[in-house]
C-alpha cells in the first residue's frame, strides 16, 4: 500500500514538473535568479517545511519529556502500590 501511494504521488509530482516547466525570475532584495516554477515552488515548499518543522521541535521535545516523566512516575506508583499490597 505504502509503493502504491508513493508512486503515486511521483507521478503526480512528474505532472506537476512537466506543467509548471515555464522560466521565471525569482528577485528579493538585490538577488536575482531565473529557475524552472517547478523547482521555485518545490524549493519554497521544502523551505517551509524545514523552517515548520524547527519551529515545532522545542515543544514537540517538552511534550516527550513531560510524557517520559509522566510514566516514570506512574511505574513508580505501581512499583509502591503492589509493596504495600503483598
């Protein structure tokens, strides 16, 4: 199932290419670039993703330490609860 949709999902990207194969130019500030509207919105698109991507990290990782302390503590008091038990 996972090769269906990524092949899938190549092709649609080939599509994508051969549809938006047309130059543009590219200008932000003083730089100036032509390149293929595919790779501009390809490169745009993995660029967000990145910059999403680093901006979710630091709570992403609170989240998996307060999880892991969470269930530490939760061993602990079932660790404590079957002593008193027995």
């Amino acid at each position: 199932m996972r090769t269906v949709l990524i092949l899938i999902l190549l092709v649609l990207a080939a599509i994508f290419a051969s549809q938006n194969a047309g130059m543009v130019t590219v200008a932000f500030l003083w730089w100036h670039a032509e390149a293929s509207l595919a790779v501009v919105i390809t490169v745009c698109l993995v660029s967000g993703c990145a910059i999403s991507a680093i901006a979710l990290t630091p709570g992403i990782v609170k989240r998996h330490s307060e999880t892991r302390k969470l269930r530490n503590q939760l061993a602990s008091h079932h660790k404590n609860n079957e002593r008193a038990d027995t």
